[in-house]
C-alpha cells in the first residue's frame, strides 16, 4: 500500500516556495496596506485599521478601562475601548475646526 501525502508537508512546500518578484511602489508612510502578505492572518475587527502606540501615564489607561467597564450601548454591551477613544479624537478634531473621522458600521 501506498502512503498519501501529508496535507501539511503540502502545505509548507507551498508557503515555502518563494513569489514571484512584483516591482511595487514602495508604500508611503503610514498607509494602510491594501492587502495582507500571503499566510498572514487578520482578524476581521482590524481590517483596514492601523494600530499606534501611545504612552501615557497609568492613570489615563485606568480611567479609560473603568470608563469602557461601565458604559453600554444601545443594546447592553460593552463599549470597546476603541470605540471611546475615536469619540475622543472626533471630539479633538471638531474642537480644532478639522473633519470628524465617520465610522461605517459602528
């Protein structure tokens, strides 16, 4: 008897396997990415988002959880951090006469 193939040694010759060389357009800064390199998995939550890294003291961070704990929307749940802090940078934005970011399907 013959053995079959292994799915996953299939699939590991695949990925290795290098692609074909693409001359692009180097992307400018702070773009976002049109697509996600193959074998790259993004959660549907953060397609076409970008993440940044601020640093601040504990006690923004604190205030920003209990306020998220506690607020509810329409339906009960929890208001997601990042949703609060898109109110807060709409609301910066308004306040320095700059166009408010609208959020699709939120």
């Amino acid at each position: 008897m013959s053995r079959k193939p292994s799915l996953l040694a299939t699939a590991i010759k695949t990925a290795e396997q290098p692609a074909p060389a693409q001359e692009a357009a180097p992307e400018p800064k702070g773009s976002v990415p049109v697509s996600q390199p193959a074998g790259s998995y993004v959660a549907p939550s953060r397609a076409n988002k970008l993440g940044r890294t601020h640093f601040l003291p504990p006690a923004y961070w604190e205030t920003l959880d209990e306020l998220s704990f506690r607020s509810r929307d329409e339906k009960g749940k929890r208001i997601p951090k990042e949703r609060l802090v898109a109110e807060a940078l709409n609301l910066l934005f308004a306040k320095h006469n700059y166009p408010v970011v609208r959020e699709d399907g939120d």
